[in-house]
C-alpha cells in the first residue's frame, strides 16, 4: 500500500519528538532541481532548497555521479585514521577561495553548529580568552555553544537550562537601532561587563538567515574588523547559509570588502550531503594541536566528493552571476506586489543577490509588521503547490532561497502562486 502524507504524519508523530519541527505536511518521495513530489504524486516547485542547502539544485547530475563514483571506492574510513585525496583537494579550492588575503587552511565537519562551535574553539585557543560576542537574531546552530550564540530565546534558548557562559550579544542594526546605536552598546559592553582583551571572537551573519534575511551593514562589518584588529579579537564571519554564490558572491562577507578571520561553512557546501567546514588564516587555524578539532564523520569522503562537484558547477554554470539575475527577477516581482494595494500589504524585497525575503506587513505604505503572519502565508502556498518558508524575530517574514539552478519558468511559477495567495489573504 502506497504511504499517503496523513499516514505518514501519524506515524512520525507517535515515533519522533515533536522537538524537531516540519515546516509542511509534505513527505517527500523524489525531487528534481527546483522541484518536489511527495508521497501521493503531488508536484511543488521548492523555494526552501532544503534550508539553503540546494544552491545548485536536488539531485545535480554532476553531484550525483561525483557521489556514486566515490561510492564505489569507499564510503569512510575517518580522516583521523586514514586520511583521503577528496578531503585535502576540497580544502585546497576553498583556501583559494578564502575571502580574505594569504594563506589559508580548511577543517571540514558535518553541521553549521559544528562549524561555528569549532570557529569559536579556534579563536579561544589562538587568543586564550573566552569572551564570545554575537548578536540579536543571530542564529548560529541549535547545539549548547551555538544555542548559547543564537540571539533567539524561543525556541533555541528557553527549555534547556544554563547555557555556556561568556557569550555577549549585541543589538543588530535594524529599522530603530542604527549603526552608531550598536557601536555604542559596544562600548557599554566594554565598559560594564568586561575588557577587549577578554574577547576571543566577534561572529557575525553578513545576513542574518534565521533573522529575516537582514543585511549587515558595510559601516558595521568596517568597525568591527577595526575594533578586532585594535583589540587582537577574531572576527568570525558565519556564511553557513549565505554560501556558495547565494548572495552572487562566493561568500557574502566579500560584498562587504572587509576580511573576517575565520569563516564558518555548511549548507550548499555539500549539495545535499552533510558537510560543513572553517575556512580561516592559517597560522590561526594551526594554533590548536592535533587531536584538539575533527570528529568521525567530519569531511566524510562521499560529502566531499559532492562538495568538489558543487565548487565545479557553481564555476563552470557561473552560479554567482545568476545569483544576481535570480535576485533581480525576485525584486521585481516583489517590489509590484508591494506597490498592489489589491494584496496582503507587503514590505519592498530585502536581501542580497538571490538571498531575498519580504515582510508581511500591517497596512499597505506602512512599516509595522504582522507578527506571526508569515506562517500563514507559507501554509497557504503550499496547498497551491510551493513550498517556502518564514523566518524573522517576529515570525513575520517569508523568504525565498530558490535553488540558482532554477530556470525561470520555475521561479515565475512560484512567485504567481505567492501572489495568489497575497491576493486571497488581502481579499479575507
């Protein structure tokens, strides 16, 4: 008997914990590129790319075979006991990518919160200091550490006790907090709670993911590389969901012009497969001794071979330049529904490149938003056939990370069925 979605969704409730969330009542059965079929034959176009994850599509045939080539040879032997070829040349493209200048190295692990907990292990032991700042909306992984980085209470925060101390947040400049307001809370922080010198690191989202896909600003980034450089704190730039040429650069820290010293990776990386990584200056990287960073799975030799062929495509497709087409066909057709006081009022698109949301709003030329209203939207959206997401501190922004290998049918597709559903929300 073939499953049925309501089956399914009886089953996985009697079976998992409702602690890890489904965003649909879609089971997937199989998926191509930009789009997805569950279990009962239903066609979506996906503008969730699995989190970020499916830059370059489901399923990329040169993704496919890079993975069942490596799948013939061997499938793992831990790069702690026996190390392998596809692990080492994976590092060596990205320390030739590394966005910031001289040499670099990579560690590869296999989630974003691996990515940035090992971001941080390095700066601590590189400066031998504790100090951590991050900032509010800031989302940087669900384990303890990365929790404890999050700039979210609920859910990451609330349920689960003390969190790992030392770990400091700032406000993110948005709407009524401005750059210099941030700044300021800075030298607050410095001033109260504790000196430059017992900071080990600053991390920060160029746009927050999580957050709402909002843009860090390039005055913000310049004063803090300042700062770290003037107090020997890292700054660690978190590109675990804007990678690999989603924002139409390789990394969104670079439309900035500002150097991080450490950068976290993850998602895209590895097309599907679990891998994440740390990209940072090398003599900082080798300040930890060996056996201090790894872990079994780490760089696992199938997930690099898919990240080999994920750097290829995104060369060799010129992902990056269509990124920024991707984003233009985005704004576009954001920007007239915002204008259409026919529909649900929505705020202008934000974003950069193809990393592009927008807000639902309260009324039509205002800037207060729905709180919560997004949801709504996304389920809507689904039942038309489109699966996207919501995201922001109050629940109120829809965001589209479409794979950047989508053909524009696809793309003009999706967004004809959120305007549909502008429309019918608008008309309620």
């Amino acid at each position: 008997m073939t499953a049925t979605n309501q089956a399914l969704l009886a089953r996985r409730e009697r079976a998992v914990p409702r602690g890890v969330a489904t965003a649909t009542p879609v089971f997937a059965d199989r998926a191509e590129n930009a789009e997805l079929w569950d279990v009962e034959g239903r066609r979506y176009v996906d503008f969730a790319g699995g989190i970020a994850v499916l830059n370059v599509g489901h399923r990329h045939p040169r993704v496919v075979e890079a993975v069942r080539a490596q799948l013939d040879r061997f499938t793992h032997s831990a790069f702690q006991v026996s190390a392998y070829e596809p692990y080492i040349a994976l590092a060596e493209k990205l320390n030739a990518l590394a966005p910031f200048d001289g040499p670099a190295k990579t560690i590869f692990f296999t989630t974003g919160g691996e990515a940035t907990e090992n971001a941080v292990k390095i700066a601590r032991a590189a400066t031998g200091r504790n100090g951590i700042i991050a900032f509010t909306g800031g989302f940087h992984g669900r384990t303890l550490l990365a929790s404890a980085m999050t700039g979210k209470v609920r859910p990451y925060k609330a349920p689960f006790g003390t969190l790992p101390g030392e770990v400091y947040h700032l406000p993110f400049p948005d709407g009524a907090v401005s750059v210099a307001d941030t700044l300021r809370m800075l030298d607050f922080l410095f001033a109260a709670d504790l000196p430059p010198s017992s900071i080990a690191a600053i991390i920060i989202e160029p746009v927050q993911g999580e957050g709402g896909f909002r843009v860090a600003p390039v005055e913000l980034l310049q004063a803090l590389r300042r700062i770290c450089d003037e107090h020997g704190i890292k700054l660690v730039a978190d590109e675990v969901q804007t990678g690999f040429a989603r924002t139409g650069r390789m990394f969104a820290i670079e439309h900035s012009g500002v150097q991080p010293d450490l950068v976290s990776v993850a998602k895209s990386m590895g097309g599907g497969l679990p891998l994440s990584g740390v990209i940072g200056r090398a003599g900082l990287m080798d300040e930890v001794g060996p056996g201090g960073l790894g872990g079994t799975y780490g760089g696992a030799p199938l997930a690099c071979a898919a990240g080999l062929a994920v750097l290829d495509i995104i060369e060799d497709e010129k992902l990056i330049d269509r990124a920024r087409v991707i984003g233009t066909k985005l704004r576009t057709h954001i920007d007239r529904m915002h204008a259409n006081t026919a529909l649900l009022p929505i705020s202008r698109a934000r974003g950069l490149g193809a990393m592009i949301a927008f807000d639902i709003l309260q009324s039509h030329g205002g800037t207060d938003v729905r709180a919560g209203a997004a949801a709504d939207i996304c389920a809507r959206a689904c039942e038309k056939g489109l699966i996207v997401l919501s995201c922001g501190t109050e629940g109120a922004t829809v965001r589209i990370l479409v794979p950047l290998t989508a053909p524009d049918a696809i793309i003009d597709e999706g967004m004809a069925i959120i305007e549909q559903v502008l429309a019918q929300a608008g008309a309620e």
